[in-house]
C-alpha cells in the first residue's frame, strides 16, 4: 500500500452541493498553516455477533484477521468500546440514531420512532452523500426511499441464498459484490457513505449446524483446539442468578444447541471463526477498492459489530445480558485526520454505539442532530484536544423479549472498575469489582461492607437510566 498523504496535500476540489468546510486541525498540524478539506467518504463496516477480542490484533490466539488487524495498524483501536443494548435490531437503531433504545424506541426488531431526516444516513443524504446500505438491516421494512443504493436486506438469516437464477450464493459474497457494485457505480463527483452490514458472525439459528462457512473455508482452522473459556462450567452457570442459571432461559437453550459437548464446542467455534474471517476478507477487497479508487485516504473507514457474544461462558451462548462478553465490542477507526503518531495505537477511553453516528457526521462536517446522545470520537484523537469531561461509565439497558422467562430485561451501570446490575423483572441486584474480578465470576452484592458503595451506584444509576430517556 502507498504511504498515507499528508494532510496538506490533500488540496480542496468543488464537491456536490456541499461547498467548502474546513474541519478541525488535529494534534502535529499548525492550525495557521492548515488547508482547508473536503468532506470525508464514509464506509463503515458493520459485523454481526462478534465480540471485543474476536480480533488477531486484540490478542485472540486462534482467529485470523489480518485485513481488519491493518486497519487497526492504520488506525486506531478503541479497547473500551460497548453496546447500550447487546441485541441486533435495537443496536442498529441506536447505530443510525446515535440515541438509547429508550429514546429511538426499537425494544427489539420493529422500526424506531426517531425522524429519518435526524439519523446519519438522512442527514448526509440531505446534505449530498450518495448513501447506500449493503445487508442485513433488522428495523422493519427497509425504507428503499431514504437510500440511492439498497441491497441485500437478508431477513430472516440465511447463511446460502437462492438466486433467481443459477447455484445458491452465500451471504457473506453476496454482501461483498452489492458492496463492490454500491462503490463501482457510485456517480463521480459526490461524496457517499456506504453501510456494509454483514450478516457473519450470525449463527443461522435454526439450522443444526448454526454457523455454515463456504466450502473453500473449511481447510481454515482444521485440527486446530479452540480455548474453552474458564468461566465456561457448570459451575458458574449455577452461580448465575436462578431466573437466568435454568434451562427456560434462551441463552442457556442455545448453549446446548452449539456448546453442550466439548467436540460439538470445537466445530461450533471452528465454523464461527470461517465466518468471521470470510468476513475479514471481504474488508481487505472494500479497502482495496477504495484504494484503487484513489479515495482512501479521503474516506473514513470504521469497523464494529452491533453487540458481543458468549463463547459459552457462564454456561450461556448468545447476548442479551450486561456481562462483558455481551457488550463489549471491537471498534476500528482509520481517520485521514488521525495524527500520524496514534496511528496504530490503542484508546482506552469509553466509546459507545451512540457515538459513531455523531462521528460520522462530524466527518461530514456537520453536527450531530439534536437528539442524537453520543459524541464525536474525534475528540479523543488527540491528547490537547481531548475533553476533561469524557465519560468515566455509561448506562445498559435490554428490554424483556417475549416474557421474563425467555430473556429478562436487564439493566447496568457500567465504569472502568465496578458494574451494577439489575434485573428489573426480578428486583435483583448484582455488583461486580471488575478490576479484580475480570471475568465476573463473584457477585458482591450481598456482602455487608459493600453496602454503602452499593447505595451510591444505585443513585447514579437512576440518574443515567433517567438521563438515557
């Protein structure tokens, strides 16, 4: 790949009734001597179930990523990014409204009640862009009118599609050629936002074999044994809070559909891992294509997944619940703008899904719409920029599906050391040390001298769960 240009190279040209914005400087640049740019290009790249540590580059020991590992080279890598709710359609609403469930509405798969003329892609098509959304979509009826370019709306999940005409095609190609023709027919002289929403990792819930990689994966991963998480016992799904440690519970009924016997365990996560790096595959040729194009280096590439998944730990398979397997996700940013010395590094500061929709707009050069809750992550991209009052935790909220036996609401206040959780359905609390107890294996709740920090968690956790709605 040719080096990244710098910054003042990067000479302002007319662009589609946009005019001329001049965005930010960034730390390494004299704002005197600063050009003005152009609008970025956005492309995010959107996963579907995939954890904070299903990455080469986050130390996973077995997953191969290597076309995601040089976006994070190339960018930066946010090692505290999470979910405001681990479930696919309410994650992707707050994705497009950079609100809280409890504002946007979307308890689960039906549409949000937010504006379309207030969510990014409305915003910028508004402005200009060229929009487009490649995949799965998980929000009602897709509304074809508010995008130049829709395709691929796969519902319910299928990993092998039928075509109208010749052989089956799998999901994960087919989001591939819509998101190569999305940028290969895209009108010359517009900026454009393309949403690459991948339905990989997504097991095929239905199916027996949950997790159905292309054929010319399967040499992938062959013979190789994938950890078994210590927390993945009996032991600690007893410890688990008796609404949730049963076998009603539907995270617990797909734990026995993927990880109930230990070589079912290994196929399952073998399989799992093809997806996840079919799909990693498909990022390299979406940033090969822009760099053919010439308009890498003018475009803001993101990668993240709309919630996390359990690899079995806590006897549990899935999402849904506030434990960090659930919510906690990976976040990539390549920025042009990004200072040539964070390029590569890591942030540790808390970033939410109700940020990147102010990002992208702030890529735009414009602000975020007024309900919008997030922030503009580009405040952290360099260090005498940054905010003194960045968030120090953040408010979890899921919505109760189908009955409090199938998956029970759940709530938490979540920082860097301590998490409280609550159980609304139940009136149970849960309190766990985090920075001594990783892996949320011992509940501190009950315990006497935790009382009074209990009581001080529970007052701030009504003021952010008020504060979300």
């Amino acid at each position: 790949m040719s080096a990244p240009h710098p910054r003042e190279s990067r000479r302002l040209t007319p662009w589609f009734k946009l005019g001329l914005l001049a965005l930010p400087c960034l730390a390494g640049v004299d704002p005197a001597a600063a050009v003005v740019l152009r609008p970025l290009n956005v492309v995010l790249l959107y996963a579907d179930d995939w954890r904070h540590d299903t990455l080469g580059v986050a130390g996973n020991p077995v997953v191969r990523t290597p076309h995601l590992d040089r976006l994070a080279n190339e960018g930066l890598r946010f090692t505290n990014s999470f979910v405001t709710t681990s479930i696919c359609g309410v994650s992707r609403a707050t994705l497009l409204t950079g609100q809280w469930m409890s504002r946007h509405g979307n308890l689960a798969f039906e549409m949000f009640r937010t504006p379309w003329a207030e969510t990014y892609p409305g915003r910028l098509r508004a402005a200009g862009y060229h929009v487009g959304h490649v995949g799965k979509w998980h929000n009602g009826k897709f509304p074809a009118e508010n995008y130049d370019f829709g395709a691929g709306r796969i519902t319910p999940m299928r990993h092998w599609l039928q075509q109208p005409e010749g052989p089956p095609v799998h999901v994960t190609r087919r989001n591939e050629s819509d998101a190569l023709e999305f940028l290969r027919t895209r009108p010359a002289g517009r900026p454009f936002c393309l949403t690459l929403a991948f339905v990989a990792a997504h097991a095929e819930d239905q199916h027996p074999a949950q997790f159905l990689p292309q054929p010319e994966s399967l040499a992938l991963y062959a013979g190789v044994r994938i950890p078994v998480p210590p927390t993945a016992t009996e032991g600690h799904h007893r410890r688990l809070p008796p609404f949730i440690a049963n076998e009603r519970n539907e995270g617990r009924v797909r734990w026995h559909w993927r990880f109930d016997e230990p070589e079912k365990y290994q196929e399952m996560m073998r399989n799992y891992y093809r997806l996840v790096t079919e799909a990693d595959a498909v990022c390299g040729r979406i940033l090969a294509e822009l760099e053919r194009q010439g308009v890498l280096e003018e475009t803001l590439v993101v990668f993240t997944t709309d919630n996390g998944f359990f690899h079995g730990e806590h006897g549990l398979a899935d999402k849904w619940y506030p434990h960090e397997e659930s919510i906690r996700v990976p976040l990539l940013v390549r920025d042009p703008r990004l200072p040539v010395a964070r390029r590569g590094a890591t942030e540790a500061a808390f970033a939410l899904n109700v940020d990147l929709a102010p990002t992208v707009l702030g890529a735009a050069g414009l602000p975020a719409s007024p309900g919008m809750q997030g922030r503009d992550l580009t405040a952290l991209y360099a260090p005498e920029r940054r905010p003194a009052d960045w968030r120090q935790e953040f408010f979890y909220e899921h919505a109760v599906i189908r009955n409090k036996d199938f998956i029970p609401a759940s709530e938490a206040l979540v920082r860097a050391d301590w998490k409280y959780m609550f159980w609304p359905d139940f009136g149970r609390e849960q309190l766990f040390h985090l920075s001594a107890d990783p892996r949320e294996e011992r509940d501190l709740a009950a315990e006497p001298a935790r009382a009074e920090q209990l009581a001080g968690l529970r007052v701030r956790f009504q003021e952010l769960k008020a504060a979300a709605r």
